[in-house]
C-alpha cells in the first residue's frame, strides 16, 4: 500500500485556497498601470506594421533564393 506523504508542521496553514489566489490576483491587477486607447492604437499599428514589412522582405528573399536554386538547376 502507498504511503501518504506528510506535510511538516503548519505546512496545511499556508496553502492558499482558490478564493484567496483570485482576491490577491485581483489585488494585483489592480495595480497594474495600463494603458491608455491611444498607445495600445498606436502600439497595434506599430506591430502590424513591423509583421507585414518583414513578411514582404522574407517574400522577396524567398523569390530570390527560389529564382537562384530554380537557374541552378536548371527546372
């Protein structure tokens, strides 16, 4: 038969139960400093822009390494 563990002394008294995990969790967002619509706008456009100029660049380097196998040979 398995045996069960045993927790040291007053171990059991300091497992956070559920309730406590989600008010401290709240607590904690609550000092998040978020921010405000313009820089979350301006970031999104920041990211969108960065995602399509290196998907244009990895497509032409793509084309112009698939262009130079493609000579090489000879397909």
């Amino acid at each position: 038969m398995a045996r069960q563990a045993t927790l040291p002394a007053g171990r059991a008294s300091r497992v956070p139960s559920i309730s406590q995990y989600i008010q401290e969790s709240r607590a904690e967002l609550r000092k998040v400093t978020w921010p405000t619509r313009e820089e979350t706008t301006q970031l999104t456009g920041a990211v969108i822009t960065m995602v399509v100029a290196i998907a244009a660049f990895l497509y032409f380097v793509d084309s112009a390494l698939s262009s130079i196998v493609q000579k090489l040979t000879g397909i």
